[in-house]
C-alpha cells in the first residue's frame, strides 16, 4: 500500500473541486451542458428536497434515470442528503427491478416522467416518486446551500446490485471510504488531470460507471455522457471520440472490440482502461497501436470496483492484472489460508480501503464471503475472498487465471476453463473464445469452446481439426473441447459482459471447412443419417472416423442392427476397425466385402516392426473398446483383438475360459508362431489372457507382458462382501448410471427384490439390465456365456510377473485390495493405478494415461 488515505466523503470531493473551478465544464449530454458550479447548486436542491421527505442518512433513494444531466443531477443530490443511492436501470426485466425494489425496501425514487409506466405495477402506487423533470418547479425552490448532513466515510454510499449464484441479485454495500479511495489512487495511476475529457459508456446499474463519474468531477475534468443506444453503436463512438477529442474511456473488451469493428482508426492521445473481463493477446495488440496507452483494470464489485492496475505495453508479453492501487492489500492464499509461493496457483483474497461493509440483509453469505483477517490482530478486520485463481509473476505482479466457478470437474478431471480460452486466443485468428461445459442430445456433459473470429486476419477460417490439434499440442487431453463451435458474436449482459448463459444451445454441430465431404451417393446419405441418429450429432462427413466422434460398441450394436434391417447384410462389429469411416462402411456394402469365415482373432492396427500385442475382449465379447488404444502406442506396434465365438450368431458361445484360452492361443499363432508373447485384456478379459498366458508357458512359450486392465483376480472374486460393501458397490453403479438412470435403477432392485450381496450376480444383472433392450440375442448369448466362464474359473498359480493397470476408483470390497487379488496367483505383481474407474478406462481423456503407461510397459518388456 502506499500513500495517505483522505478521509472525506464522496461529496466533500466534489465541493472541493467546486471551489477551485467553479465556471469548468463538469458533464456533457449531446449540447447539453453543466458547469461545476451548476451541478453543485441543482444537487443541492435535490437534497434539501430529499431532506425535506425525511431521507437521510442510512436511508436508501432509488436511482431509475436515463444517462443524462438529470442522473447526475439526482446521483449528487442523493449523495448530499446524507443517502445512499440504488441504481436501477431501466433497460432492466421487470422482475430484476421489482426484486431490486423490494429487497432494498427502497420508499423513495428518483426518476423521469417518461419512466414511470415501464416501473412495476406495485411501485408506482406504493412508492413515492419524484420526476426531476415534471417535478422541478418544486425542487428549483429549495436553497442552493450546502445540506447539513452528518455522514462518515464509513457509511454508505451505494447499494449496487450484482448477479448471485442463486439466481437472485445480491445487493453489495460500498461505502463512501473505498469511493474516495479508488478515485484519488486513479487520479495517480492510470492518472487523470483537469484538461481530459473523459466518454462514460457504462450504464450506471453496473459498478464500472462509477470512476466514469466521480473521476472527471474530482479533478476538473470534463465527462460527456452517452445514451445506452449509442454506447453499443461502434460507428457512433468511433466519431464520438474523434470529434470531441476524447482523452480517456474505460470500456469492457466486448466494447473495445466493437469499436474496432466498426472500423475505429484509433486516437493517438486517447488513454485505454479496460477490465470487467479478461482481454485477449490480440485485442491488446490491436488497441496499442490506435492509443496513448493500455491499462487493465482488476476488480470485484465487493472491493469497490478497482483493486489492481496494470499498464500493458508490450502484447507479446503476460498480460498480468498488475499491482493493488494505494490502501489496498492483496493475497494470494491457499486452501488453509496460507500465502502460495510466486508462480504457484491459489485463490485471490483483497483486504484494504476498499473493502465493502458487505451484502445487504445477508449476513451469511457476509460472513462467507467477508472473512476474518487471518493477517491481522484486529478481530473487527476482514478481507474478501474474490473466488478468483491468481498467481504472483516473478515481476511482482498478479495474473489472474479466471474464476475457481470456472474450474469445473469433468470426468474426473478439473478443468480451468479460463486456461483453454487464453491458449486458444493465441491461435492465429481468433479473436475472442470461451469454454463451457454442455450437455449434448443424450444428456452427456462435454467440453465445447466458441470462439470468434477476426475476419480482418483470417481467412479462410481455421478447421476444426486445426483447433483441436493445435490445443491438443498445448493442454493435456482431457482440456481439449469435444466441439468448437463458430459464433459470429458473443452475446452480451446489459454491463457489457459476455453472457455465457445465453450462448446458443450446443448440437454437437461441426464447422463447414475443408475436411468436410458430403455424401456422395445413396448409400452413404442413408449411413451418414443413421450415423448422426445413433451419435446425436449433425452435418458428419464421410470421412469422419467413428471413433473419433465418440463411437463405442454400445453404440456400434445398435448401428449394425439398423444396418442389417436395411440391407439385410448382418456385419460384424469388427468392421468398424478396418471401415471406421461412412465411406468405406459404403464400400464394404456396395462391394460385399464380407468375410464368410469367423475368426477370433481381429486386425485392429496389423502393421508394424514390434511384436504384436493381442487384446483380449471384455464380457460383452468384442474388442472395439481397444481401437483408440492405438492412437497412444508407437506407431511401429501392430495390434489385435480376440473376440467371442458366437456373436457371428453362427457358433455355440463358449462357457469355459481354458476352453477359450486354447482356441484363441490358435488364432494368434497364426500371425505369431512363435514368442514372446504379448497380451493384455481389459476387465473379463483379463481372466481369459492370464490363461492364455498359462497355457502358453506350460508348452514351453515365452511370455513379454501379461497385462490386466482393472480386473480382479478369480481369489477376490470368491470374497463375499459385506452389507456395507454391497452398498458401496450399488452407489459405485449408481455413480456410472447417472442420476435419473440410478434413481430407476435402484428402485427397480428394490422392487424386485434383487438387491444382490454376491458381487458377480450384481454386476451381470446391472450389465444385463443395460444392455437386455438395445442388444441382440446373440449378444446376450456371449455375455450370459462369459459371465458364466468368469464365474467357474479359478486359475492356477503363475510363475512370472504380471502387470495391472487399477482404476482409482473402485467398488468397495476390490479396494480394499491394492493389487485386486492377484498377488496370490502369480509370483510378481506390478501395479499402476490410473485415474478414472472401471467404466471409463478405455475411453477419453482416461486412456492416453492408460496408454501412456502401457506403451512404456511395452518398451520395457521388448
């Protein structure tokens, strides 16, 4: 901190002002005008007419004016009777007045004749009004002298209302000490003199306008006020500011932004101050050149509308929110209230002058929000917790990385979605974005980006597969959006801010660019509709791969039944890995090319120099779920799946695992005749390679890696778990069902009375119950069949190593178990635990950490 805080009030600033420049301009309004002296004498009156109604201090006045001299006018008034004001704006819904109204128990308003219809039905009979223009002949009476009034810098001096995460406003208290606080540190930095002339674009509801007015009148200078339907006009600002010579304006980004859409040349002594919202690498590299200079503003309406300023001068570098201004303490604290390290991340804590007294009538939320100063001995001391992440730069100053709203959990994962909006405002081009979660026509929530484009720069627009690769090249997988989705604008609250919740609703539509290819003919226009029926999406090319738009076997089912309705064709699911794309699907149709004889064994990458590994399938009996794998291993390591006899619907499914064992080790060494060997299996068949791994060794084979993803040993599998454990395992079911599917899912045990204590008669019934609709008889014979091998087997003890890759999260009675049962089947055990848990292992963002391990288990081994 720094620098001697005056202990005035607002109004006594202005007085201040007055006497020194009487006959000065004060405020514009198109060719209207008032001096200093002028406004002082008419904000007199309206306060000794206020007085005059029994309003002073304490007491709340409403404030329901157009941006014109009568605000100014009221605004001052207000302020000199002792009261604090409450903006309302007009443009406002009705509802948010009438709550504003209501909840500030407002008795008073100030407002214009030509208002008071768009008031709420109730106000305009319970409330007394005043019309400073119908109703000045009265006013004009009063003295023109100063009130008497006895306030303390302490007290009030607006209540201004903010958006709470309830949905209702909350109403902050600012008193006149952070007022006076935040204009003379302004007057210092970024600084103001008395020959500026300063355009107010701010609507007075949004705390913004508050240095737009109390700045210019405190030192001089002059303040020209536009209407709201010029502020969002960019032409009409553009020649505002060249015609009247504008020095200074204070704006949001989307302002900024808008005028240099409108094709604004920039003024080369006009000084920039921006805040509300982050700005972007490229708006600033657009506005240093068009100004006298850039400054970004920081802070929450709670700590009296700035706390930090930052001169940027250089785009190229982090574009921080600069140091506190004078009085103002900052921190940057951990969850235990302790300060983080420089360069360490932690939530932004702001003590000082400009701390407001707190919300009104809300004392929790007050003392939530407002919390002891843990800095201080002074039990009265408080500082604010802004909700927002910060960290200290080596240079001293604070970069503010969004809000810990905007940390959100997908997944598993949390997600700074403030850290995916600045890495992709550095791809070239792009001109604004943000990030949300957004759940897609089948209620799963994904990650989707809109971004916004500068068409001055660009063109053609970027693809999609350009932006994903090039977010991919910067965050981990998990933080790259499953969509991005072109918006010509952001849409915007009536501050100026953008309005993430009016964004347009999200259909997993994709961007009409160069990799897009429309169906060429029948065939594929009747896939390309099936394809975008079963993934819920719209506009897929044909040369989109169906993993890579979230395809699974679940899905896989259901399109190869719809195909085979069609076409009478009835293809297996494996044709999806050698035809992932709607294009060669068609090919495969048009051209018959079907196999007549099943295999078990499946090419899902088949080339490459290593030794090849072999997946072995889960219960459901196909191996579609190991595709994406193959994106994370080395390129040179061919893959292949072993998948269940029978869901040709041909041959009898198989019951016994050492059955199936021998007949897959003859599928392999038909591509591998001799080792080492290489397997892995994910879930049940993990059960089905630990046997094929025994089998193998016994007839004298070397095995390279024997690898389990997330499966139990046959030893645990006999455990039988507790009542407690049993409700562990349903809330586990529960959690992978979602919250209306897990309410009818265990309303449905309930009545049926199948509320099981044995593990493995829970987890065929709960897959049963998933899959009974969408799956085919066949299906259902392989799964019945593999749950009934998983069930007899037993397995005997292994003389080698084996490695297990554990989801995190695990049923109650498997984690309990560090190594899930094998240790007491095989001589050595190797235990990774991934994030994610059972059902998500193989799917987006969990499998590049399970591939990412497995390729090194790989390397090790070879």
């Amino acid at each position: 901190t720094e620098g001697k805080y005056p202990h005035q009030c607002i109004q006594q600033l202005v007085e201040a002002q007055v006497a020194r420049t009487p006959d000065a301009i004060a405020v514009v309004v198109e060719d209207q005008l008032l001096t200093d002296r002028e406004l002082n004498v008419r904000a007199n009156q309206v306060a000794h007419y206020l007085q005059a109604q029994g309003i002073g201090a304490d007491r709340f006045v409403g404030l329901y004016v157009e941006r014109s001299l009568l605000m100014m006018v009221g605004l001052f008034g207000i302020l000199k009777a002792g009261a604090a004001y409450v903006p309302i704006d007009p443009y406002h819904p009705l509802d948010r007045v009438e709550y504003v109204i209501d909840n500030a128990e407002i008795e008073i308003i100030l407002t214009q004749s030509q208002l008071v219809d768009r008031l709420p039905p109730r106000s305009q009979s319970s409330i007394d009004l005043i019309c400073l223009d119908t109703d000045w002949e009265n006013i004009s009476v009063q003295p023109v002298s100063t009130p008497l009034i006895n306030i303390t810098p302490d007290d009030i001096a607006y209540l201004i209302y903010t958006s709470g995460s309830t949905g209702k406003p909350k109403g902050v208290e600012a008193r006149h000490r952070g007022v006076v606080n935040l204009i003379t540190a302004m007057q210092r930095q970024p600084g103001m003199i008395a020959t500026d002339i300063l355009l107010s674009v701010t609507t007075l509801s949004f705390d913004m306008a508050v240095p737009e007015i109390y700045l210019p009148i405190t030192v001089g200078a002059k303040l020209v006020l536009v209407s709201r339907e010029d502020a969002m006009d960019g032409q009409k600002l553009a020649a505002m500011i060249d015609r009247l010579g504008i020095t200074i304006m204070q704006a949001t980004p989307s302002t900024w932004r808008l005028l240099l859409e409108s094709q604004w040349q920039g003024s080369p002594n006009l000084k920039i101050l921006t805040g509300a919202e982050p700005i972007s690498v490229d708006l600033v590299a657009k506005l240093l050149p068009k100004s006298a200079s850039v400054w970004n503003l920081y802070g929450p309406t709670e700590t009296t509308v700035w706390s930090t300023v930052y001169q940027v001068k250089d785009h190229r570098q982090r574009i921080s929110i600069g140091k506190p201004i004078a009085n103002t303490e900052i921190y940057i604290l951990d969850s235990h209230l302790q300060p983080v390290p420089i360069g360490i991340t932690g939530e932004l804590y702001i003590g000082g002058a400009g701390l407001a007294r707190g919300y009104w009538q809300q004392p929790d939320l007050t003392a939530q929000k407002f919390i002891p100063h843990p800095f201080r001995d002074d039990p009265a001391a408080r500082i604010y917790r802004t909700g927002d992440l910060a960290r200290y730069l080596p240079t001293g100053d604070i970069e503010c990385l969004g809000r810990i709203d905007f940390q959100v959990k997908l997944r598993g994962f949390r997600i700074e979605l403030g850290e995916i909006e600045a890495q992709l405002c550095q791809y070239p081009g792009i001109a604004q974005a943000i990030a949300i979660i957004r759940a897609d026509t089948q209620g799963d929530r994904r990650l989707v980006s809109y971004f916004m484009l500068d068409r001055s720069t660009v063109d053609p627009a970027p693809t999609i597969r350009q932006l994903r690769e090039f977010i991919a090249s910067k965050l981990p997988g998990y933080m790259v959006p499953a969509a991005f989705v072109l918006i010509d604008s952001f849409p915007l609250t009536p501050n100026g801010k953008i309005d993430r919740r009016a964004l347009p609703s999200y259909e997993h539509t994709r961007q009409l660019d160069d990799t897009f290819v429309a169906s060429q003919n029948e065939v594929e226009l009747q896939l390309t509709k099936m394809w975008e029926q079963v993934l819920g999406l719209k506009q897929i090319s044909i040369n989109d791969n169906f993993f890579e738009l979230g395809g699974h076997s679940l899905l896989a089912v259901g399109l190869i039944a719809e195909i085979d309705r069609v076409w009478h064709q009835k293809l297996p699911l494996a044709t999806f890995l050698s035809a992932p794309t709607i294009s060669a699907f068609a090919d495969v149709l048009r051209q018959g090319q079907i196999s007549k004889t099943w295999s078990s064994l499946v090419p899902i990458t088949p080339t490459g120099s290593k030794p090849p590994l072999f997946c072995v399938h889960p219960v459901g009996g196909n191996v579609l779920e190991y595709y994406p794998l193959s994106s994370y291993l080395d390129p040179e390591q061919p893959i292949y799946g072993l998948q269940s006899i029978g869901l040709d619907g041909q041959q009898q499914p198989v019951t016994q695992i050492g059955a199936m064992a021998a007949g897959y080790i003859r599928s392999i060494q038909t591509v591998q005749p001799d080792g080492p060997y290489f397997l892995v299996g994910y879930s049940f068949g993990g059960l089905v390679a630990f046997e094929i791994a025994s089998q193998l060794k016994s007839q004298g084979y070397q095995i390279g890696l024997l690898a389990f993803i997330d499966n139990h040993s046959p030893k645990l599998s006999g455990t039988r778990p507790s009542l407690l454990a049993t409700v562990g395992i349903h809330l586990y079911n529960l959690q992978q069902l979602g919250v209306a599917d897990g309410i009818k899912y265990i309303k449905d045990r309930i009545q049926r009375r199948t509320i099981y204590r044995n593990i493995e008669n829970l987890e065929k019934q709960f897959l049963l119950d998933q899959w009974s609709e969408s799956l085919p008889p066949e299906y259902l014979q392989v799964l019945e069949a593999n749950f009934q091998a998983g069930q007899d087997y037993e397995g005997k003890f292994y003389p080698g190593k084996v490695t297990l890759f554990r989801s995190t999260i695990q049923p109650v009675n498997q984690a309990l178990s560090p190594d899930l049962g094998w240790g007491e089947l095989a001589e050595d055990v190797e235990v990774y635990n991934l994030p994610g848990h059972h059902g998500n292992l193989l799917k987006e963002p969990y499998i590049q950490f399970l591939g990412q391990k497995l390729k090194l288990c790989l390397e090790r081994a070879s």
